[in-house]
C-alpha cells in the first residue's frame, strides 16, 4: 500500500491533482491531502506518506519550511514540489531537501501524470528505513554538508569570515553547524580557519617584504594585533621573527 499526500490550498488546483492521483492509485492506496504547512507536518507524522506533492506557498508555514521539518522523521519519502515561482533560492533550498521533483505552475496533466508515476516506480521495492538506517542518513548528510563548508572556507579565508556566513551556506543553524563542525574536524571553526589563514601569512612572510600589517590584511583579519596574537599562538614566535629565522635559514642553505 502507498500513501499520497497532497499539499494544497487552492481548491480548484487540488481538484486537478486529487483527480490524476486517484486515476493512478489502487484502492489499497490511500490519498490524504491539506491545505497548509502545519496540517502537513501533523499528517506527515501520522500517516508517515511515501509519497509528498507539495505546493511552496501555503499557509501558516511554506511549504519548504514544512518539508525541512518533515525531513526529520521521513527522509526517505519521495516529494514534488509545485511553484508558481521560478525563484532560484528555492530550487536550491529544494535540492538540499533531496526533493526529486520540482515542477513550475501551471503544470500540464501529461506532466504531473508522468512525474507521478516515476514517483510511484521508485517507492514499490522499498522497505520501510529503520532507526539505525535514518541516523546514518543523518550523519551521511552531516558529513556532505561539513565538507562542503570546508572547501567554501578554503576557498575564502583570505576574506573576513564569519561562523554564520559558513553556516548559511550550508543552510545550517550556527549554533549546530559549530558543534557538528568541531565533531567531524576534531577542532572548533575559528580555530580551523586561523590556522588556514597563519599558513598563508606564512607563505607571504617567506616570499613577499610586505610589512606584518599588510600580511594581516591580505589574510583577513580586520585588527593588526590580532594577527600578531594568532600567529605568536600557533608559530610560538612573532611575524617578524618568523621572517628573520626563514631568511638565515636560506642564507646557510645557500
């Protein structure tokens, strides 16, 4: 047996979508549907669907908000999503909630029907995840999410940034984002990003005459003596002696 839900406020739109998803269901089947983000959540909870065709602006709670919320306690159920908005935010908000389809009102009958059935296909030979299989989902999808942080860090140290600029590009809460980051990196954020950054100011200590300031500034820190703070606490020597050890050190080599 299969369970549809269908989120939808708008009557004649949920006519049109009841009427193809009957066609397709079998009378063991079970179609419920709602019209707003909260409603969805509660049925979501108590019918536990497979399937979830859910439109975004809906009331009390969007629909992205009430699938994010859902996505908790049902990471395996296949979901549509309907928007009358070709809004890139949210195609990218409904990829990180591994929808699998995304379709732009008006939409014709030929399309959902399709859609659906591809939905319906992919359902048949699973199995019901249980609560082993769901934390490891979990902690798969941490671990994705942290490794993308950290080539956006990479990739941006040498500019200002912010715990909570990270975490948003993640779509993570800055407060879980920080614990998960220390659990998966075995150090906290800051920590991890100075270190990036004292490596670089050593790389241009070594290769440029550029004055500690500059060097401070070409890394991203906003305040001088910071830096100096930083780097005194991960090198146990100041900047200026780290310049002075590396050029004697090259003048016996040479």
């Amino acid at each position: 047996m299969s369970v549809v839900l269908i989120v939808e406020d708008e009557l004649l739109e949920l006519e049109f979508l009841k009427s193809i998803v009957t066609e397709v269901l079998t009378s063991k089947d079970k179609l419920i549907t709602c019209e707003s983000g909260i409603q969805a959540i509660k049925l979501a909870k108590q019918h536990r669907p497979d399937i979830i065709v859910m439109d975004i602006l809906i009331p009390e709670m969007d629909g992205l908000q009430a699938l994010e919320e859902i996505r908790k306690f049902l990471p395996q159920a296949s979901v549509l999503i309907l928007s009358a908005c070709s809004d890139f935010t949210y195609a990218q908000t409904a990829i990180r909630l591994r929808v699998q389809e995304y379709l732009l009102k008006p939409i014709k009958p030929s399309v959902f029907k399709q859609v659906f059935h591809k939905l319906l296909a992919t359902i048949a030979p699973r199995q019901l995840p249980d609560e082993k299989e769901i934390v490891e989902e979990e902690e798969i999808n941490q671990v994705y999410f942290i490794e993308k942080s950290l080539n956006y860090i990479q990739d941006n140290f040498k500019q200002k940034l912010p715990l909570q600029l990270v975490a948003a590009k993640v779509f993570m809460n800055p407060q879980y984002f920080s614990r998960i980051f220390k659990k998966e990196v075995g150090v906290t954020y800051i920590d991890y990003l100075n270190k990036l950054k004292i490596e670089y100011a050593c790389k241009l200590l070594e290769t440029t005459d550029y004055p500690a300031y500059r060097i401070s500034s070409e890394c991203g820190f906003s305040d001088p003596s910071y830096f100096n703070r930083v780097f005194v606490q991960q090198m146990k020597m100041t900047p200026k002696g780290y310049r002075r050890n590396h050029l004697f050190d090259s003048k016996d080599k040479g």
